[in-house]
C-alpha cells in the first residue's frame, strides 16, 4: 500500500480523478428510471488514461480488470470492484460526441480547463506573463494521389450498395473492384493519367445521379459527394475535371480522417491537423502549465487562430497582460483585439524580410538604459519583468527603415522590449 501511494497513478487519483467535477455532465443524463449509474468520474479518467497511454479500449478494460496500477488511479480499493461496463462506456462517449455536434461544447476540455484552475491556485504560478505556439500533428493516414483518392471513394461506395444495386453497376464499377486502388493506379502510365480522370468524372456523375436519394443518408456516400464536388464540376452538362491550380489543401486527404487537411511549410508535407498550445511562461514560476490547447485544420493561418483564441485565454487568465509568439502570430487585428483585452503582444520575430535596424543598448545607470535607434534615442522604461524603449511614432512613420523595425506598434507609439541578456 505505501508502494502504491508513491506511485504516478495514485497521483493521477488525488490530482486529477477525484478533482473531476461531476455537474459539468448532466447535461448528458436523463432522469427516466434504468439509466446508467455509473461514476461520471471514473468514465472521464478512464478516457484520460486510454488516450495518454495510448491503449486501446480493449487494453483498457484488461487494466482496470487486472492492473493494481490502473485500479489504483480509478480509486478502485478492492479487486470485486468493476467501475462500468464497455456498453456503459461506449454510450458515454457516443454521448459526448453528439453533445459536441450538436452544441460545440467540448466536455473533456471543460474538465481540462477546471483541472488547470485548481493547479493554479494550488502551485501559486502566475498567469500574467504566457507563450502561445503551434506544431503540425501528422493524421495516421494513408497518402493518396489524386487518382488513387478517386479510385478509393467508387471501391468503398460498392461495399454499400444493397445487392441489387451491386448487380445495376457491376459493368462500370467491376474494373475498380477486383483490385485494391494502389494495385490498379499502378498499372497506369503518367500519360493515361489525364483520360483516366475524365472517365472518372463521367463515372462519379453517374453514380452521384443515380444514387443521391437513396444513400443520401450513408456516410460513406456523404465522403463520396465531397470528393465529387471537390474534383469535378458540371459546365452545361459536360463533366470537368478541375485542374489542379484550383486544388486547395482543404479538399479530402483521405476517407479515414476527413478531418484532415493538407499543408506544405518549410518544404515539408504535412497532412493533419495544427495544435495551438499556451502556457504560463512567468520566469519567477517554478513549473508552468498549460492554458489553454486548441486543434484546428492545418492550413488554418496561425493569427487567425490566435484571433479566435484570445478572448477564452483572458477569460480563464484574466490577469494576462504579456503574451508571447513567433511572427507568424501578428497581424492587425490581433493588434486590435490584444489593445481591446489589454494585452502586450512580444513577437520573437516578424513576418517578412529579416529586421535591418539595429538597436544600440546602453547602460547608463544601475536599471537605466538609453536605446538607440537609426534616428531616435530614448530612456528605457522598466516593466514587471523586463525594460522597454518607447519611440515617437510621428519620427518613425518618417522613417524609411520602418518595416523592418524590430519595435512594435502600439497605438501612439512604438515599443521595443529587452532584458538585461540584450
């Protein structure tokens, strides 16, 4: 027992599983008699387990029925204890899923939000000072040309069909259907490729045509819609195949994630999603936290997603005064809403050209500096944690160096931050 007690799951049990609050999901029950008792609690960790261990459901189950460890963060004291069952458990997570579609309230990130209060207070970190930066989270998906994606959505669609309609396009379906699409896009050679389009063109419409109102309500025929709408277009009704300039890395990667979109950057090739993350980032905290996580498509402007997040940031850290990023993050109306919320934005670079503009820093007395610019010289001014140089913005819109500036604007005037390492 006191083994288990310095153990990363017991802690698991006294941070996070019985700080789980409850009321957030009631929304998700009925009062109606035989509902399903079962610990909102003990649903919700487990969830947080499956996912941080990277478990299946099939491997969770065998934890909680076999593992000390897991039963341990669960709270379960004896070994007859079984928390739920994988139908109790399946139907809450279908619950929180149709709660978010219907309302866009993601349930689990409530309790991640509660969570991080809690150890806010509890760790005394301060929130004034925080980062904001993104990463590409690659999809496990399989990557499809073009043609190959075509060829995927008619041999899924088949699988569909009641068996009369199997029989009904057999003839124009049977080429694609005996053959996996990576098996039959092999035997194509590059010139074939262009008339092999316009043949699927022909074939999406007809299917589309055909089959519209009776499988309107399959998801499958749903992905298949989009990937018509999304290749093909109906000029006075001729089909066409859009060329590929129109193309856009919103359009379906693949049928498995049709969540996913597609982005180059760096030279790189990423299909996914981007993940924003915040985090206190005061120096005088011992241990930061995370803030504030947001998930959106991949070629989603990183500025647009900061626009987005930045009133629920001050909301849940109202004392956020100093927000840092890279320079992909500026733009005007992020300098808008920042000056609204009272927010200082510091960007560790620029958007654009590399800054040309040197600035002098020079010590005049203990926490006095002068900074020195092509054509302005200033006292600096201390802030809570660091120095900033604030220049006349009159001189500055005259000056010719001004886009390349390393100072920021900020209503009346131009500010330049640094620190003592500077």
């Amino acid at each position: 027992l006191k083994k288990l007690k310095k153990s990363k799951e017991y802690d698991f049990y006294r941070l996070v599983f019985c700080k789980i609050t409850e009321e957030d999901f009631a929304i998700l029950y009925s009062d109606t008699s035989s509902r399903p008792n079962a610990a909102v609690n003990s649903l919700v960790a487990s969830i947080i387990l499956m996912y941080h261990n990277n478990w299946t459901t099939e491997k969770l189950f065998d934890c909680i029925d076999f593992d000390l460890l897991t039963r341990t963060a669960l709270g379960l004291d004896t070994l007859e204890q079984t928390p739920f069952c994988p139908a109790t458990f399946f139907n809450f997570q279908n619950r929180l899923l149709s709660h978010f579609v219907a309302t866009g309230e993601n349930l689990i990130e409530r309790v991640f939000d509660s969570l991080t209060q809690q150890q806010l207070k509890t760790l005394k970190i301060k929130t004034n000072i925080q980062r904001s930066d993104s990463f590409m989270a690659m999809s496990n998906i399989r990557s499809y040309s073009r043609t190959q994606l075509l060829v995927e959505m008619l041999i899924r669609l088949y699988r569909v069909l009641s068996d009369e309609d199997k029989v009904r396009f057999n003839d124009i379906l049977a080429p694609y259907i005996k053959q996996s699409s990576g098996q039959y896009i092999y035997n194509l050679q590059r010139q074939q490729i262009p008339h092999e389009q316009e043949k699927l063109g022909q074939l999406y419409h007809k299917l589309y045509e055909a089959l519209k109102e009776s499988y309107r309500d399959f998801e499958v025929f749903s992905i298949f819609e989009r990937v018509y709408t999304e290749h093909f277009t109906v000029v006075k009704d001729k089909v066409q195949v859009k060329p590929n300039e129109e193309l856009k890395g919103s359009m379906l990667q693949s049928p498995d994630d049709i969540d996913a979109t597609y982005r180059r950057k760096q030279g790189r090739h990423y299909r996914g999603q981007s993940v924003n993350v915040t985090e206190t980032a005061n120096p005088e905290n011992d241990v930061n936290l995370i803030t504030d996580v947001a998930v959106c498509s991949n070629d989603t402007d990183d500025s647009k997603i900061l626009n987005e997040r930045l009133e629920p940031i001050k909301e849940k850290t109202p004392d956020l005064n100093e927000l840092h990023t890279d320079g992909a993050y500026g733009s005007e109306d992020n300098d808008k809403k920042m000056e609204e919320l009272e927010i200082t934005h510091v960007q560790t670079a620029v958007r654009g050209r590399k800054a040309e503009v040197s600035m002098e820093i020079e010590e005049v007395s203990d926490g006095q500096y002068t900074v020195k610019c092509p054509h302005q010289s200033v006292s600096s001014q201390k802030t809570k944690t660091r120095y900033k140089a604030c220049f006349d913005v009159e001189i500055c819109k005259q000056c010719p160096l001004s886009k390349n500036c390393p100072a920021k604007q900020q209503s009346d005037k131009r500010t330049y931050y640094f620190d003592r390492s500077d």
